[in-house]
C-alpha cells in the first residue's frame, strides 16, 4: 500500500484478525540503502516520479509514531554515496536527518566506508543513534568503542536484542578507506550474538541488520543463508542488493523455527513495517510472539 504521497509501506504478514486480544503491539520500521537521496525523485523521473524523499519519509514515520504506542526505526546500512549530497556533506547530512527522523539504530553497509574511517567517524558527531557492527571489528582503527557489537532496546513490555553484519569489504572496498577493519564470517558470529541476546539477556525479540544482501552478489554470504544456518533470530533486515520484496518473507532456520526477512529496495522509496504481538509471559518459556 502506499502512503504519504510517494512512500510505500511494506504490507503485514498475516491479517490482524489472526492477533489475540490483550496482546502487546512492537512496531518494526525500517529502511536501507537509502544511498544519499535526500529529495524526491524529479517529475520526469523514468522509473520513480514524485517519489521518495526525506521530508515525506519523515511524515510517514511522524504519523505512525502518533498512532502506535511502541516503535522502533532502524536502517541496515548505505546510508552513503549516491547523490550529490553526500559529495558536498560527506555523509554529516544524512545522520543529521537521520537523527532528526528520530532513528533508534543502524547498521553500517559497504558504502558508509566511502568517506574513509575519518570520514565516517566525523559524520557519526551528527548520529545520536548507534551503530551495531557485531562481525566488523574496529580494534586498531579510529573506530574502535565508536560502534556497538550489539544493542538492546526496551518498548513497553518488549525486551528487543538488535545486532548488526556487515558484508566482506576486501575487494570491495579500498583498502584505504576501511584500513585495519577486520571482516570476521558473518555465520558464526549471528549464531553467537543471537543466542546471548536470546539467553543471556533475555530478549523477546532478536533482530539482525544484515548488509550481506538477500541473495549472494560479491561473496557466498547472504540473508536466506543466513537464516537457514542460524538459530535464535527473529526477523532479519536486509540491505546490500536493493531487493524489493512484495511482504516479508518466513523461512525456515537450522532448527525448524521461523525467521522472516524484509528488506525495502534503495533511494528511500520504502518505508518497511513489521508489528510484533505479545503475549502473557509463562513460567519458563519465552513470550509468546504473534508476527503481524
């Protein structure tokens, strides 16, 4: 569906007669790739006429924060590099926006390196969200304590663990502009990550900010991998490969236990949404969880 003139909302995944009653709502909201486009598209545009763009964003995500009690936005990375805007800005503007768009968390895709780690810590002054970056690690660069390997957030009743992968950046990326960064497999560290959110604190919700991509593109690595070889996650966020999905899509994991993955194209031009449903907490299980 599509609202406010030029956005389009990613659609529910089941029909809200489906929820319980007396359950907790947790709206999911997010984007990636957004790649520097801070206007909507011209009139002439070929593909994208009268779309997109920050301001419109902004009243979506103003509207639904009026509406819904416990909501969270998020953005799986490229926030970098592809308008003039970030030629001029060198990305201080985008966390600016994003800042005042009031993001709550963000991953760091392939581009975000484009202005180099100096570059990147400098526009990060203007963020007043964190990044999670769980299998980049930044020990001898200037990011080092910059990013979080992980993040937790609590929303009402919702105890929600987020942590972020990043995709390799050797031959992707200068050398020069992600100097000492160390790309650890992004595998092994979700599973990790997953289970100490999900056991050592507790979380209702896990969520991964993936810039793996939804398919494999430069490396093996990619979302449906990486739910089907994970255990623990909840919901990935997808970026990387400007995938528009109709709806979120449930796979399988290792275990045989749902993970959905969404991921919302490029330039801005979709707004994800994503409403989790809780329950009454029982004696030793989990909260039960309804994705809507």
């Amino acid at each position: 569906m599509v609202l406010g003139a030029g956005i389009t909302i990613a659609p529910s995944v089941l029909a809200t007669s489906s929820v319980p009653e007396n359950f907790e709502k947790l709206t999911i909201l997010h984007t990636n790739d957004t790649h520097s486009n801070i206007e909507t598209f011209p009139a002439d545009h070929a593909k994208y006429p009268n779309q997109g763009g920050v301001a419109r964003r902004y009243s979506l995500i103003k509207q639904i924060r009026s509406q819904e009690k416990n909501v969270l936005l998020l953005d799986a990375g490229d926030i970098f590099q592809g308008t003039p805007y970030f030629n001029k800005f060198h990305g201080t503007l985008e966390m600016k926006l994003m800042s005042q768009m009031g993001y709550d968390c963000a991953t760091m895709g392939n581009h975000d390196f484009d202005a180099g780690l100096d570059g990147f810590l400098n526009a990060y002054q203007h963020a007043d969200f964190p990044f999670v970056c769980s299998n980049y690690d930044f020990t001898n660069t200037q990011l080092k304590d910059v990013t979080k390997p992980y993040q937790i957030f609590q929303k009402g009743p919702f105890k929600v663990g987020i942590f972020g992968l990043g995709v390799g950046l050797e031959g992707l990326v200068p050398k020069v502009h992600y100097g000492d960064t160390i790309h650890q497999e992004p595998i092994p560290i979700a599973n990790k990550m997953a289970k100490f959110l999900r056991f050592e604190e507790d979380c209702d919700l896990v969520i991964c900010l993936s810039h793996l991509g939804y398919y494999p593109k430069q490396f093996e690595d990619c979302d449906t991998l990486l739910a089907a070889e994970t255990e623990n996650i909840d919901l990935i966020i997808g970026g990387h490969t400007h995938t528009f999905l109709d709806r979120p899509e449930v796979h399988k994991n290792k275990i045989g236990e749902k993970v959905l993955i969404n991921q919302v194209g490029w330039a801005g031009l979709a707004l994800g949404r994503i409403d989790f449903y809780l329950g009454e907490k029982k004696k030793h299980e989990r909260h039960r969880l309804v994705m809507v």
